[in-house]
C-alpha cells in the first residue's frame, strides 16, 4: 500500500491518539453541543478545547454549525464510537455510554435559554 493511500487512516487515527480529543468526543455521543458545555464539562478553556475541535473537524468527524454568538459541534461520523469502543475493550477499559447533554439556566445559549424557560 502506498503512503498516500494510508493518508485519510493516519489522519483519522491521528485524531483519535489524543485524551482531550476523546473526551470531547464522548461528550459529544449525547448529541450535538455547544462550546460552551464541552468547556463546562470537561474543564478545559475554551481556545484548547476549539483547538482540538479543529483537529476533529479537519479529520472530517464532527462538523460545526453557528448560531448568533454559539459554536455547536456535532458527530458526523457515528461510526467513529464503534472504532472508539473497540479500542477501548482492547485494552480492558468499558466503553463509554451517551450522556445527555448538558444545560444550565445561567447559559447564555438558545438551548440552555429554551430549557431555562420550559422550567
């Protein structure tokens, strides 16, 4: 196989090869988030967390959509859990389960705000 033909698997797995990366992507199997909440949840500031999404995104596994001030990002290639938790199994760690997304009443965010009004 030639080394061209390996570009698209060194990319994908070359994503994949980082905690941060993992993490927003388990945060992300509960479906589509904004920055905001992946920040929340995992702790880190927001520029290393986008920092990391550019890498996902130019992996071509998640994708993102803006509305007004909000980033949300989602996964465009399912298949990339079943990939994930394979790997995982391999090497004796349980695989992860979707957790629902995340909304607080102080988030500025038209989701959190919909939530927010709804209670």
């Amino acid at each position: 196989m030639e080394a061209d033909q390996t570009s698209p698997l060194t990319t994908l797995f070359k994503a994949l090869a980082h905690p941060a990366r993992l993490a927003i992507l388990d945060t992300l199997r509960g479906g589509e988030e904004c920055v905001c909440h992946i920040e929340a949840r995992l702790g880190y500031r927001q520029a290393y967390i986008s920092q990391q999404l550019a890498v996902l995104r130019e992996a071509g596994i998640v994708a993102d959509q803006r509305d007004g001030w909000n980033i949300y990002y989602r996964v465009v290639r399912p298949e990339v859990f079943t990939l994930i938790d394979i790997a995982r199994l391999m090497v004796g760690i349980q695989p992860e389960s979707a957790q629902p997304p995340t909304r607080s009443p102080d988030c500025p965010c038209p989701k959190c705000t919909a939530v927010a009004q709804k209670t």
